[in-house]
C-alpha cells in the first residue's frame, strides 16, 4: 500500500479487516516492524480518538509518533499552486512537505472542509499537495470529503458482530440514517462510510435523510436511498446514525427535525439492530441516552477498533520498506 486516502487505496478489505482483528488479538506481534522509523501526524484541524488511536497503533509496531498541530504550532500553510503569497499564509506546501519527507518515514495527515466551497473542498488540494511534494507514503486522518480509518474501522466492527467474515448467514442490511445537530458537519464520515460498504459488496445498504440531504451519488451509488426514515429502519441490522450537511447547496442545514432522533422506539423497527456512531455524539440530539447507554450500541467497541485500523494500514505501508 503507497498511501492510504480512500478505499480506492485497498486491494482486499476483507484481508485488511482480518489483519486489524489479528492485530487486536496480539497487539505487539509485529513490535520490531516499525523500530527505527517515525510517523509525523500533522493536525490541521482538532481530534482525540484519531490521534490517540494513530499514535497507539504506530507505538505498538515499534513506531516513534511526532505530533504537530500546524494551526497552534505552525505556519500558516499555501496550498495553491503559482499563489502569490501576500497575505496571511507563511509557507508554501512545496517548501514545507518536501522537508517532512525527510523528517517521517510516513505523514499521516488531519485535514477539514470550510463548508462554505463545495468545489474547493471536494477537490481534496490538501492532502493531494502533500501526496504530491512529500515523497512518502501519505495517510488521511481525515480529508475534506473522506474519512478512510473511521470507515475501515467501522467495517471491522460490522464484522466483529456478525462472527466471522464469511459465515453464510444473509447479507446483513446497513442503514445510514442522518441526525440532526446544532451546526452544519461535513459530509466525510457518510461520504466514506457509504464508498466503503459499497466498496465491501456484502451488505444490502441503504441511506435515508431528509428531502435535500443527498450526498454526492459518487459515493453512494449502489446504495439505495430513502427519504422514510421509518421505512429505511425496516429489518436493518445494522444503523450507522450520523449527521451531515446539504451537498447541492453547498454546507447548510435545511430540515433539523428532531424526529430523526435515534431513540429505543426507532430500534423497535429494526432486527435488534446494533447502533453506530463515529463519535463524538451529541447526546439526546443525535441519539438518545437510552440507545447511547443500551445494549444495541457499538459506539464504545467501534472507538476502541480505532487502534487496530490504524495499526493494520500502518503495517501495510512498512512492510514493503523492509
């Protein structure tokens, strides 16, 4: 594996999952792949599981993890290419990535849509600028449009619960239900879990919001969509319950219909379906205490198999160093 940004980046999920769950059942098995060789993770925006689990998971291949938070620490990065660079920005991503590449043997990169321009941020200039300049292997903590390690992690623990990645069984539905919230999110998490299960092949899946909450169809295609949250809910067995912003214009919220609460009523639908989330949660807004804290919940499990995703990509991109 050269860089790991999308599922694109994955020749067998299914090989990839094995080797996380191999990983969380030894975690130091490989504790000599990554002595000698650090992981510079660079933070444009904020995070906790995804910097706490990347720096686990690199430590536990023997790994040193280098932390740098570029809005508190850094310059202010230039993306464009031929920019004149008379205002704000300190550094170009030329002069800058080109020099970590000497610093890393990996760059694990947090980047963050504005929401105010859809072409700008779904052109991922950011982590492109530094595929591009950095000459080693790039991995996405999240992207403008993406957000890969959540994905696979989320696919791993779809996994832990059905027993075994081939057990027999029918093909379990996925339900991608949007959430209300107090502010406009980006649409990475839905985005790239939707690529992700549809890229996995081995779930009938399907995505249902409000009427103007379609995510882009390059996404979700192959997914079916509906706007009956109820209905949606109908025999699933798994619901992933995440809130996202308009996609057509552009970063807004239209519809926050407290209705399309995950509640125990809501799971009554389902075929005791388990509950999924990213995380962090906005507790009886999004979901309510009483799924949050019950039995159908994943929500802890799915952040704790944060380590092992990352472990797993990591060990992919060394391998091929030693």
């Amino acid at each position: 594996m050269k860089n790991f940004v999308s599922v694109t980046d994955v020749n067998d999920i299914d090989g990839l999952v094995r080797k996380a769950l191999a990983y969380k059942a030894d975690p130091f098995k490989d504790k000599q792949l990554g002595v000698n060789k650090r992981v510079g993770c660079l933070f444009l925006n904020p995070s906790m599981r995804t910097r706490l689990s990347t720096q686990v998971a690199a430590q536990q291949l023997g790994m040193e993890t280098i932390i740098f938070n570029v809005g508190s620490e850094g310059w202010a990065l230039e993306f464009e290419e031929e920019a004149i660079m008379s205002g704000s920005s300190v550094e170009h991503v030329k002069d800058a990535a080109p020099v970590m590449g000497k610093y890393f043997d990996i760059l694990a990169i947090r980047t963050f849509p504005s929401l105010k321009n859809r072409e700008d941020d779904y052109s991922e200039l950011y982590i492109k600028q530094f595929i591009k300049y950095a000459g080693i292997p790039v991995v996405s903590l999240e992207s403008a449009t993406l957000h890969p390690l959540q994905s696979l992690t989320d696919i791993l623990t779809i996994n832990e619960s059905l027993g075994s990645l081939d057990g027999g069984r029918k093909k379990p539905k996925i339900v991608l239900t949007w959430a209300p919230h107090v502010k406009p999110l980006p649409q990475c998490v839905a985005n790239s879990f939707s690529q992700w299960v549809n890229a996995w092949g081995k779930a009938d899946f399907v995505i249902t919001h409000p009427e103007d909450y379609e995510l882009s169809e390059k996404f979700t295609k192959g997914a079916t969509i509906m706007l009956d949250q109820d209905e949606a809910l109908k025999g699933a067995d798994f619901v992933y319950v995440k809130n996202w912003s308009t996609y057509e214009d552009y970063g807004k919220i239209y519809c926050n219909d407290p209705e399309w609460m995950m509640t125990n009523e809501k799971l009554q639908l389902t075929n005791n379906a388990k509950v999924m989330h990213c995380l962090p949660v906005r507790r009886n807004v999004e979901l309510s205490d009483e799924v949050l804290d019950g039995p159908s919940s994943l929500v802890t499990q799915e952040a704790a198999n944060r380590v092992w995703a990352a472990q797993a990509v990591l060990s992919e991109i060394l391998k091929p160093t030693l």
